[in-house]
C-alpha cells in the first residue's frame, strides 16, 4: 500500500511566517505602520501559556509590535472588559485575541462580544462569522484558514468534492464547513452524536477532524486517497508513571497514512499553521486600518 504524502504544516507555516514578514517590512516602509497585536491571557492555564506564547514569539519574528496583557486568574469580568476597550481603542493594536478558556466567573461571549470586529484577530466575533457565513470580507477563524492551506497543497481543485468535517465548534468546524463550502465543496458537517460517523467520514474526499477525541478516525474509515486534515490535540494518559502522555491527534495516524492520499501529522501540522494564519489575520487588519487592502 502506498504512503499518503505529508502534509507538513511546520513547514508551510514557516513559509507563510517569511511572506508575512516581507509583507510587514513592506508596510511599515511604504505606509509607516508596523502591525500591532496585543494578546489577553487571563490566568496561568499551563496550555494556554504554552500557545501565547508561540504567538507572543512569531508575531515579534514577523517584525510586529507585540503586547502581552496577563491577568491573575480570579480577575473580574469588568477587568477584562476594560481591557478589551482599551485595546479597541489603542491605534497601536491592529488586532488582539483573549485566549480561551476563560476562567468561570468571565463569560466569553460577553468578552468576545465586546472586542471591535475590526480588530478581532480571530475571527470569533460574531459580525465576523456572519460575514464568512455571508460570503464577504471580514476575519476568518485561524485554524480553519490554516486547514486550507494545507488543504490546497493536497488539492488543486476543490469544486464538486465530498468534505466531511467531523466537529461543530464555533472555532473550528463551523468556519471550516463556510470555507469549504466557499470552495464549491458539498459539505456535510458531523459530530460526536452523528449516527454512522464511519460511513459517513468514508464519503469524503476531504475529512477535517476537529472533535477532540484522540484516535477516533481508524484507518477504514478513511475513502482511499482522501485529504485527511487532523485539527485534534490530545494527550493521552502516561504508560509509565511520572512521564508526559503521548500527544495524538483525532486520526489514528499510522493506520490512516497507509489509506488517504494526503495527511497531516498531529504534531507538525494545523498546529503552526494556526499561529500564521494568526499573524496573516493580524497583518490584513493592519493594511484595512490603513486603507492599504491588498
Ligand atoms: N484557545 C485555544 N485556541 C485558541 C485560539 O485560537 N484563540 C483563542 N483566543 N483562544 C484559544
């Protein structure tokens, strides 16, 4: 049985972060503005850490100006809040996250509510995700943009194919269902209550796991030759005590690289692609604030 080719986000991501970097160097000499982006972290989720600051380092490589906000973990909501206004209103933030999870006495709707759309480096305001599910311009999710980059290195042509993503996340699975759907796919969206989850992933061309159940794709449900894009980021538990799990995706990798036709590994793969769709997000906010839209 052939190999799928792998699909190598680390890779791409850094290819991405180069052109990034040019496209920045590029902005402040023609328009004089550096992009600028802030990130809130409210409290010290060991992970969370972690992925702020992967950000914090790209966007300070890609040449942008960088503000790290922290909040202790039993901060108000009204804290946060008025941080996110604050930033709103900084002309040197062109765009800025709150990472979640937030701890529990901060609603994140209200939180995301309240960022400006237009400095919303995610994508998760809802005037955001409205515009995607509408067809027009506005910020698109990261991980979801990232999945099609990698998507578009297996594919050269979407139109008319079967993509199945597994997941219904407002993060993930309902941005990446638009930009399938954006790319003239027939698309059908499934979670962890989907009957017949198996045959249904097996209709695919393109199947986007983003469920957050590590190794629930097996190989034979897998249409051979497919584009398998493996969003998932699990650890399971240590076989020896004392030592860290292993991290798996939402495939089972070794089974399903015997049967599709293109891959993400899990790590290696949407991970870093995320952090430079970020910095891609944050760049175009930057040349929009600017009225310098490519
Ligand atoms: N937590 C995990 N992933 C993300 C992300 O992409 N954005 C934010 N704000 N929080 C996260």
């Amino acid at each position: 049985m052939p190999e799928a080719r792998i699909l190598d986000g680390k890779a791409a991501a850094a290819a991405l972060r180069l052109q990034i970097a040019a496209e920045a160097a590029r902005l402040k000499a023609r328009h004089g503005i550096v992009p600028g982006i802030a990130m809130v972290l409210v409290g010290d989720d060991p992970a969370s850490q972690v992925y702020v600051r992967s950000k914090t380092r790209a966007a300070g490589e890609a040449g942008f100006h960088v503000r790290d906000i922290v909040l202790a973990a039993d901060a108000p909501e009204a804290d946060v809040l008025a941080q996110v206004a604050a930033l709103n209103a900084d002309p040197q933030v062109h765009g800025f996250l709150v990472q979640l999870p937030l701890p529990p006495q901060v609603d994140p709707e209200r939180v995301i509510d309240a960022i400006d759309p237009a400095k919303d480096a995610d994508g998760f305001h809802v005037v955001n995700a409205g515009r995607l599910a509408m067809g027009r311009d506005g910020v698109v999710p990261a991980t979801p943009l990232g999945c099609m980059h990698l998507i578009r290195r297996a594919r050269a042509e979407l139109a008319g194919l079967e993509a199945v993503v597994i997941g219904r996340s407002n993060t993930v699975g309902k941005p990446m269902a638009q930009l399938l759907l954006r790319e003239h796919c027939t698309v059908t969206i499934a979670h962890s209550r989907t009957r017949g989850l198996a045959d249904i992933a097996r209709r695919a061309d393109v199947l986007v796991a983003a469920v957050g159940r590590p190794e629930i794709v097996r190989g034979d449900w897998i249409k051979p030759g497919a584009t398998v894009i493996d969003v998932g980021i699990n650890r399971l538990p240590p076989e020896t005590p004392g030592e860290k799990g292993r991290l798996v995706g939402d495939v089972a990798f070794a089974e399903a690289v015997a049967v599709a036709g293109a891959i993400t590994p899990v790590p290696g793969g949407v991970g870093p692609m995320t952090i430079a769709c970020l910095l891609q997000n944050t760049l175009l906010l930057a040349r929009r604030s600017a009225g310098a839209a490519a």
